[in-house]
C-alpha cells in the first residue's frame, strides 16, 4: 500500500482486502476535524479520553492531539487495532499539523507500541479485534467509531461490540461514525445510545449517539 492524497491534500490509503480506502476522497483531516473530533466535542472538553476503533494511519489521534495541545489539554486516547500499519508506511502520511507531527515522529520511533506518553498526555494501543479487546468502564468521554464500511466490515458495528463501547462510554458521553446505515443504527440504539442523525459532507448524514441511558445488564 501507498499514500494517495484526498480533496483536502492529506493522504490515505486504499486498502485492497477490504477494497475501501482508510478515509473518504473529500478529505482525510477534513473527516478527523469536522466528525469525530468536533461532534463528540472533544475540541471543547477539559480531559479528553478517547476510545478509538481503528487507528489506521493515525488522522483521528494527530488531528485530536494538536486541539488538545493548542488548548493546553492532556489527551488520554486508547485506540483499538487490528492490523497496525508499519512505521515506513506511517511516515510517508505527514498532516500540517506542527505541534503533532513532532509528537508523531516520536511515536513512529516506537511504532508499533502499546503505550506512549509526554507532557502532551497517553496514547494507549491495544492490537487485537474490538470483539474481544479489554476496555475500560465508564471511561470514555468520546468513541470514535472508524472501521471500514458495515458491508465489508460488519464485526466493529453489531450489537455485542456497540454494547462494550457503551459500557467503556462515561454518561453523556458520544460516539460518532461516519456511517448512516439502517441496521447499524437500531443496533447504536439498542446498545443503549440517543441516536442523531447529522449532516456529513461528502455524504448526507453521519452518526452520533449520545450514552443517554444507563447501559443494559
Ligand atoms: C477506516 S480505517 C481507520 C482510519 C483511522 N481512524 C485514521 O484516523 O487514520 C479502519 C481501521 O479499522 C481497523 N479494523 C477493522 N476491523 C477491526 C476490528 N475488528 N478490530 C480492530 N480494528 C479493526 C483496520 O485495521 C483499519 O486500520
């Protein structure tokens, strides 16, 4: 696999088993931004603490990173993933984003690792499937949910792993996907989220659930 660059000149990959790219064509750090980092509201919070399904080149953790370090916030962010990219592919996606890329270059020094630390706060990754991955309780204030599409990844979207991200989700807390998929929103529903649906670009709505209820058993 090699770089190719989305609308907004930041890069993804194809991935030729799932046959999707890591990102959508209309932009990479556009989808970080304006998705998972904003409609969690992660750019707001005072402690961030994500949980990430699918770290892939690393876009939703630098773009989420350098809010933190602009607003002077230590991000806690635990990432779920099953097939890390090497460290040479990892190089070769640079974002212009100053202040985490020099956290980056850091990181691919130590690339693949379970855990990472600074004064910036604590990258955590666990390499496995999200179905059977320890998470946390009641510790999340966002999920980013970030598999390839339900048609050709269906595991990270059915009711048993919504249910786990739910329970690792603080109350009031919110996931958000880029997918608008039927089936996968009853099960967001049934797992326990308020489901929203908003507007997406590139695509006519995205997903947010809010950890409204208490989760079920
Ligand atoms: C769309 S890409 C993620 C892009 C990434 N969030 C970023 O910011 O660059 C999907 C990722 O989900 C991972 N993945 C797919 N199924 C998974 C599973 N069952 N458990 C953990 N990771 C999974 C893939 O290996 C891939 O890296």
């Amino acid at each position: 696999m090699e770089p190719i660059l989305t609308q907004d000149g930041t890069p993804t990959l194809f991935h030729p088993v799932y046959g999707e790219a890591y990102h959508p064509r209309q932009g990479a750090l556009l989808q970080a931004r304006r998705l998972y980092l904003e409609k969690t509201l992660t750019h707001l919070h005072p402690a961030p603490r994500v949980l990430e399904v699918g770290l892939g080149l690393l876009v939703n953790f630098r773009v989420t990173l350098e809010s933190a370090l602009r607003r002077g916030v230590r991000l806690r962010y635990l990432a779920v993933e099953r097939e890390p990219l090497p460290p040479e592919l990892l190089a070769k996606a640079r974002l212009p984003l100053s202040r985490a890329e020099e956290v980056f270059e850091e990181l691919l020094r130590g690339w693949p690792g379970e855990r990472f630390s600074g004064p910036w706060g604590e990258l955590r990754v666990v390499f496995g499937d999200v179905r059977d991955a320890p998470l946390p309780r009641g510790w999340a204030t966002a999920v980013y949910l970030d598999p390839f599409s339900p048609r050709v990844n269906p595991e990270p979207w059915s009711l048993s792993v919504l249910q786990r991200l739910r329970g690792a989700l603080r109350l009031g807390g919110r996931l958000a996907t880029y997918s608008a998929q039927r089936a996968f929103r009853l099960a967001l529903k049934e797992a326990g989220f308020a489901l929203h649906r908003v507007p997406g670009v590139g695509k006519r709505e995205w997903t947010v659930g809010i950890a409204a209820k208490v989760p079920r058993g």
